[in-house]
C-alpha cells in the first residue's frame, strides 16, 4: 500500500510549510499518539485548523509511545496512525516524531500556532518557550469529556473479561 503524500519528514515539512509562513499563511501545529482515533481528537484536530491556514500534526512514534504509555501500546502502528490523520481534511500534513517530546520538531518547524489539549498545564506545553519568542502564540483547547484511548481500551477489555475471553 502506497504512503499518503500527507506523511512528511521533518526536513519535507519545513520545505512545504516554511514558504506558506513568508507567504503571510498561519501555520499551526499539535502533537500527539492519535492511538485509536476517537471522536475527541477530531474535534481537537478540526478546531486546531481554525486557528490557522496549514494544520501539520505531530505523531509520537511507537518507541516514545510505549515509552509513555507501557506495553501493549500503541494499538495502532505509527505508519498506520499517520495514514489515518494524513487523510483527515482538517490536516495538511503529518510529521513522525521519535523523540519524548515535539519539543525538536517544534524548534525546526517554528509554527507560527501551538495547539496542546486543555489537559495540558499552560507552563508544561513543550514547545511553547520557541514558540513564543518567534513570535507565535499557543492555544489551548478544551478536551472534549468521555473520549479517551484509555477508556475506550479498558472497555474492551472488561467486554473481553465478562464475556470468558481475556486477549491480554
């Protein structure tokens, strides 16, 4: 199966993105693992959008993933998340990070928009110091209640437990 032209490199992104801010267009930028989309994270995603001209979505990779979140995770590839958001018509470009943080990803590719959930403490959005003195703003959204990667797998979980099967 072929790539999405959506899945960038870092270097690719700041090619493609970087002529649209001397162009006087908005570039905007989140991060996050996008493991099972859900409806929360399109709201965020589509939100994030309106902020700007270009949405370019940091995907943790599966190393910093499972890092964060433990074994089993992520439930999707990263190849896999990133192809699924590409498609996404709120998002113009879809960049894979290996690090912990964005914090590299967001130096390089200077968004002249940081978009981090409202979950996220305004001094602990990584990223926001860079941003901020290039002259960029960074925005919070509020995270859309009962949506959750985490939910949504202990529900399946507790359906696999009650019904005499357990996939872990």
């Amino acid at each position: 199966m072929e790539l999405n032209a959506g899945i960038l490199s870092l270097h690719e992104a700041i090619l493609q993105f970087g002529p649209e801010k001397r162009n006087g267009r908005r570039v905007v930028f989140t991060n996050g693992c996008f493991d099972l989309l859900h409806p929360g994270h399109l709201e965020t995603l589509q939100k994030a959008r309106r902020h700007g001209d270009a949405l370019v979505v940091g995907v943790n990779s599966d190393r910093s993933v499972r890092a964060m979140k433990g074994a089993g995770r992520p439930i999707l590839p990263e190849r896999e998340r990133a192809e699924i958001l590409s498609a996404l018509e709120c998002v113009d470009g879809v960049v894979i990070f290996d690090e912990p943080t964005p914090r590299e990803t967001i130096a390089a590719l200077l968004p002249d928009i940081l978009v981090k959930g409202g979950d996220w403490a305004s001094d602990a959005i990584v990223g926001r110091e860079k941003v901020e003195a290039a002259g960029g703003k960074v925005i919070s959204i509020p995270v859309v209640a009962g949506f959750s990667t985490t939910a949504i797998l202990e529900k399946i979980r507790k359906l696999d437990t009650s019904s005499g099967t357990d996939r872990r």
